[in-house]
C-alpha cells in the first residue's frame, strides 16, 4: 500500500518483521506499538493471506480507535470503526464511509507479507500533517 | 414541566458480550440478564439498558448501530406526565406503553421517553473531606483512601447528542418541554437543564453535520472526584481505552474522563457539577481547549519514586 514511507520500499532491509501471518487472527484486527513501548499506534486486520495496516489515529479528533486492546472492528468484522464517535471505514482502504470524519481516510501503514511473516517499514514516519488532532466538538 | 432529569438510557449494540462486560467494569450494578440483553443500574436506580441492534423491542435506529435507541426521562408525578402528553400530543404521535413510559419523537427525530421517575434515595457512605480552614468532616482516625473502595455510579448525569439542526433541537426542549439553557458553547450547542433539577445539564446538543447525528456520549455522576479517578483508573486498567480525561471541565465544573465504547459514543465518569437556577445567566463561549477544562491529565500505571537504590 502507498503511502509516505514508500521511499523505504525499495530496500528490502527497510522493511522489519512484525508478526507470524498466523499469530493474526483471520479476520481479526490486532494492534501494535512501532516503538514497542507505550501504547498501540497501528493496527492491522488479516483477511487471508491479505493483511492492511493503519495508524490508530481517527481522522475525526486524532485519538485512538479501539475500545479494548485490539477492538477495532465492528462484530461481524465487516468495517473498522473509531469507538470515540462511532465512525465506520472500509478494511481494505481505510476510507470513512460513515461518522464525524466520512469522506477522509486513515493513514495506511505499508505492510509486506514476505514467507509467512508480516512485514512493517522499519523506520515509520507518520504522514507529514501528523494526526489531524482535535477539530473541535464537531 | 417537572422533569427531574435522565431516569434511563437505551442502546442497540452490535456486541452485547463487550457492551455488558462494559458497563459491568464501568461499576453499574446488573439487575436483569437475558439472551436479549441486560439493565444496569446506579446506586438510585437509573439506568442503562443494552440490547442487541436486531432486538424488535427497540426503538427505531436513527443512527447506524451500535449507538442509543431511547432517551428516557424522569418526571415527578402522573400529573407531570399527563401535561407532556397533552403538549406533545400536539403535533406528534405520542404512545403510552404497558411499561408506563410515554414515548415520541424529538424534533431531530430522536425517540425519548417520559415516565415517573424510578429514582430513589441514594444509599452510600457520605463522602466526608477535610479541608484547613473550615470545619473537619472525616472524624479523628477514620481513613480516607481505601485500594479496596468499591465506586458504584450513583446516578445517571448525562447525555449528549450530535444533532444536524441544533437550534431547532434546543427549541424543542426549551419551548415544548421546559428547559433551561444554563450555558452555551457558540460553536456547539446548548447546556440544557430541565426544571426539576438544579444539576448545570442532563442534556447537551452538539451542532454537526447530518452525517454524524447520534450519540456523543453519555456519564453517571460518580460520588466525587477521588471515586472519579479510582473508578477510572481501574476501568482503564481492565482494558478499556480512554479518550479525553481526567480533567475538570469548566461548563458545569464536572470532573470527567471519557473512555470509548462499544456503544456508538464515549462513556463518561463525572462528578461534582454545579447546580443553577433560574437566576442564573447563561454563559457562551466558542468550545475549545481552554474552554473545555480547568486541567487534564493522562493515565499512567503505579509506579514509585523508590527505584531499586534509593
């Protein structure tokens, strides 16, 4: 998935492993912290042998989507949704197709499946705009 | 118009294991579990009631789900209830259940309720602090923190709805039903205090565009802000996600800490809010983060200043 760090791209040393492609839940979404302290700042939802990756940051107000560690999709696992406001996204794009933010999307985490490991940019940079931060009540 | 304030609020989720594990962990006190659903109590008998999106009992969705079904208000006697019904009943369809609540539409199209209050009088510990200068209330030898205090929500406080037309939302509550505008944020909406509270809002209307009509989020009253910040803690502790808090918000001077929610909004803690008459007069500002609070803070885990040397 394109994105800012798709200079990284091109080197294959530029990419880390995360995870095991079975230690995600099929399905299921599963989040991370990038410096491995603190708390989850992507996530990312396997489907198959396709995974995507987002920051965890909504568009609306700039904080965190899940409700529980983990918890972010709706329960069928059809939709990614924000449980601050109750903002849906398409899993495959990240775009918001319901809620405070519908029309913008969630910033796509590069991720590569190399041998059955999921593979992440070794250095993440977040989009230059950062996240959007607090808009306000609405 | 009597209404006394929020007697209960009603979700359809799209998780009912996560949202009854929720308000269990948010310290509500489960009265009634059915494969359909459960309610959960406050220490007055308030409540929130969650039910699974499908449930045929529920009130139409407005909003996709998970998100609130039905607001239900508590009114001080049969006759106040008779009085709504009578104006309500004006211009809109207006249906008395076998439940005894009173139930329509608002003018965004939100389903309320009205019925004789269920509350009843709280019965706690009072919440007894010492402060220099004025007379002590904790007695001589009695202790106040407690690890093992348990912190019960003692009522319901709050709701507050995204709404695409706010000033024809606040007509309908201050012009048909009664209510007090107590404060204004100018970029947002109005405070809305019924008459038969003193409490600064039990209802309060954000401006928003038609697509995020629904739920904002909702609160209890904790008893204070020390069982605010244990309640809250150990919520978070339990896995639950916090959002914006602690802090003390200005407009009303409640302690808060918002956490997300399986329930289409936030979920709140409050406590200590100020009461107003009708003397009072409302104050507007623009809603921004000077505004929203007197301070804010962030969680963090038990830690020690003892480090391993001293």
């Amino acid at each position: 998935m394109a994105g800012a760090n798709e200079s990284c791209t091109d080197a294959p040393e530029a990419y880390r492993p995360l995870c095991g492609l079975d230690e995600l839940p099929d399905g299921g979404a599963r989040g991370f912290c990038s410096s491995g302290q603190g708390s989850d700042d992507f996530f990312v939802v396997r489907r198959g042998d396709t995974v995507v990756g987002y920051r965890n940051c909504c568009p609306h107000n700039g904080v965190a989507l899940e409700y529980r560690k983990d918890m972010f999709l709706n329960a069928a696992g059809t939709d990614i949704v924000c449980y601050a406001h109750g903002a849906h996204f398409d899993v495959a794009t990240g775009y918001c197709t319901y809620g405070p933010c519908a029309g913008e999307s969630l910033e796509a985490l590069p991720i590569r499946i190399e041998q059955g490991r999921v593979m992440i940019p070794r250095t993440i940079a977040w989009g230059s705009g950062g996240c959007p931060g607090n808009k306000g009540w609405s | 118009m009597n209404i006394v304030g929020l007697d209960s609020l009603v979700f359809g989720v799209d998780d009912l294991d996560a949202s009854i594990r929720c308000l269990a962990d948010y310290g509500l006190t489960c009265v009634e579990r059915t494969p359909s659903g459960a309610v959960f109590e406050a220490l007055d008998g308030t409540s929130a009631v969650v039910r699974h999106a499908s449930d045929g009992g529920l009130a139409e969705a407005f909003a996709p789900s998970p998100n609130i079904r039905e607001t239900i208000y508590g009114v001080a006697d049969q006759a106040t209830l008779e009085q709504i019904g009578a104006e309500l009943g004006k211009d809109r369809p207006v249906t008395l259940g076998s439940d005894g609540v009173l139930r329509c539409k608002d003018d965004s199209g939100i389903p309320i309720g009205f019925r004789v209050t269920c509350r009843r009088p709280i019965d706690a510990p009072p919440v007894l602090i010492n402060v220099p200068g004025m007379k002590p209330q904790r007695p001589v030898n009695q202790v106040a923190a407690d690890p093992a205090m348990v912190c019960t929500p003692r009522s319901l406080s709050h709701v507050v709805f995204f709404v695409p037309d706010v000033a024809k939302a606040e007509r309908f509550y201050t012009e048909r039903l009664g209510f007090r505008v107590t404060d204004r944020f100018t970029n947002a909406g109005p405070f809305l205090r019924p008459a038969g509270t003193l409490e600064h809002h039990c209802l309060f209307l954000i401006q928003a565009p038609a697509h995020m009509f629904g739920l904002n989020h909702f609160t209890f009253h904790m008893a204070d802000a020390n069982e605010l910040m244990l309640a809250g803690w150990r919520f978070q502790n339990k896995g639950w996600k916090g959002f914006w808090g602690p802090g003390r918000h200005i407009m009303g001077s409640n302690y808060f800490w918002y956490f997300n929610s399986p329930f289409g909004g936030a979920i709140e803690f409050d406590a200590d809010m100020d009461l107003h008459d009708d003397t009072w007069v409302p104050r507007a500002v623009d809603a921004n983060a000077e505004t929203s609070q007197t301070f804010l803070f962030d969680y963090r885990p038990l830690w020690s200043p003892g480090g391993k040397d001293h």
